[in-house]
C-alpha cells in the first residue's frame, strides 16, 4: 500500500495516526515456518542483501506478513540513506559490511497473523502487531496522535518527513491511497553557480545541471549539482547568461568527486534551490532549482547555508 503526496503539512484530524517518514528501502517479510522471504516493492528478493533480518524472522509464527522499512541508523539514531547505500550497492561481500553497516527492520503494519489482515482496520492491525514477539534488528514504528508536534519533531532533526494513517483505512495492496498520505519536509539553501554541464537529448544546446558550491576561505565548496526545476524557456535564457561569464579555471575546491565534463563560470550568481536534506558528506539530497536571488554574494557562505546553519 502506497501513501499520496501531500502538498502542505499532515493532516489533522483524530482520525488519523502519524509516523515517521523512514528513509530506507521498503520490504514486505512472509515466514512460513521453513523460510522468510524478504521482497522489495518491485517484488526483488533481497534476503540474500540483508541476511541478518531474514534470519532473524525464523522463529516468527508460520504465515506472519509484515510490512516495513529496512533502515540504517546514524550516530544519532536517525535513519541515514547514505549509509544504507553501502548495503544496497555491495562492493563487497555482505559479510564484510554487515557489521559495519548492521540494518534494522522497521515494521509498521501486520497484513497477515495465521489468518490474512487485509480487510481489518489499521488499528486492529497495529494492535495485532504490538502482540508479536519481534526478533532483534526488528523494531516497531511509532505512530503519535498530534500532527503538528510530529511534523515540529521532523523539521528539528532533519528527518525527510511524516507518514499520516487512517485509523480505519484497511490495507490495499498496490493502491496509492488517499487513506494514508506522506508530508516531506523541503528545505531551501542560497547556493552559488560555478559551472554546469552540457545539456543532452531535448536540452541540446542548454545545460544539463548547475554546479553548485558554498564559498569558504579556499574557494567553493561543492555542495551538489541541480538539474531539476527548470522550464525550457529557463534552459535557453539561463544558458545564454552562462556562456558570458565562463572562465579557464574551476572556482570551487578541488575534489575527485565533481562532475568531469564542467564548464566553469564565475561564481557570481546566487540561485535558491530546495532539497530534502544534506547528506553526511555534504551534497543536496534532492535538489529542484526555485530561481535566482539578489541576496548579496557575500552573505553566501558555507557558515551561513550550509548544513550546520540555521534551519540547515
């Protein structure tokens, strides 16, 4: 069962019970007794990624099916993609990482308990859930009543956002409901343009992406590139700015991560970009481009808009 897109803040209402938005990979677990299988939303098989949770689960009752997020948690306790991407994107063997980057199973919904759950209510399906004896690695999700001092929670530690639930709604699998609906928070950053790449397919002669950095003592720190958020009209006007105001050498810090194929400019246009989150490292997570800004240039810092600053 999939949530609809909000476009404001989580509903209100006693009707409702609000969650976390987990930031990890989706992943429905079925035990049967001899084995679990864990399956991602499109149906792959990912007990073979996460062996530890699949293990785990054995000794759950013969036809349990719960539904959740596998997620990665930082030093903080808070979920962290970036982290899970080193289990998603094995280099290694899973051995080698498990320890390092150990996954924890985040369940919020109990479809079937010897006898399938679909048709009950939300509430009968947590309250079901709460009765199961989880194994370690497995933990359940919250839910809380009060919307806004949910959503206040998110914004202050940086969490992507809110999942709101019908108490009543049963489960549909597959339907993208308006019975449960996901709220995101989006931040917005001031961030200054030093280069972008070449525009391809039905961008041919524009750009494909600005290249964007904060400037610190040394140059531009990169922050990300942005390439979303942009009309046509945009592309073309935007562009014809940008070839008046290239330059030989790069303006940002070197770093092995740039982008290859850059062409530089001089920092001095200031753009409004909005994004879900920065990354451990640094980067925009997310990035759709809102237009450019007078704000004075030199009020552009990474102490200013960087992660660390306020509403970062």
């Amino acid at each position: 069962m999939l949530a609809q897109p909000s476009a404001g803040t989580p509903p209100k209402g006693a009707e409702w019970l609000h969650e976390i938005k987990w930031d990890g990979v989706r992943g429905v677990l079925a035990c049967d007794g001899d084995s679990t299988r864990l399956r991602s939303r499109t149906g792959n098989e990912m007990s073979a990624i996460y062996p530890e949770l699949a293990a785990g689960a054995h000794h759950l009752r013969p036809g349990t099916v719960i539904d959740g997020e596998i997620v990665t948690l930082d030093a903080d306790g808070l979920p962290s993609f970036e982290l899970l991407q080193r289990r998603m994107n094995l280099h290694r063997p899973v051995a080698d990482v498990r320890e390092a980057v150990p996954a924890t199973y985040v369940v919020f919904d109990l479809l079937h308990d010897a006898d399938s759950l679909l048709s009950h209510s939300l509430e009968d399906r947590l309250s079901r859930l709460a009765a199961l004896d989880l194994p370690a690695g497995f933990v359940r999700s919250a839910t809380f009543d009060d919307s806004d001092a949910t959503w206040l929670f998110v914004k202050e530690k940086g969490i992507e956002g809110v999942v709101s639930k019908r108490r009543s709604s049963p489960y549909r699998p597959g339907a993208r409901s308006p019975d449960w609906v996901k709220s995101v928070v989006f931040r917005s950053v001031r961030a200054v343009v030093g280069g972008f790449t070449e525009g391809e397919g039905g961008r041919a002669g524009g750009f494909g992406a600005l290249i964007l950095g904060l400037p610190v003592a040394s140059g531009l720190r990169w922050i990300g590139s942005v390439g979303t958020g942009f009309s046509d009209s945009d592309v073309r006007h935007i562009r014809q700015a940008l070839d008046e105001m290239t330059v030989a050498d790069s303006p940002f810090e070197s770093h092995p991560d740039l982008p290859s194929q850059v062409t530089w400019v001089a920092p001095a246009l200031v753009a409004v970009v909005q994004h879900k989150q920065w990354t451990g490292a640094g980067r925009l997570r997310g990035p759709s481009f809102k237009g450019f800004t007078d704000y004075p240039l030199t009020d552009v810092t990474w102490d200013s808009e960087g992660p660390d600053a306020p509403g970062g």
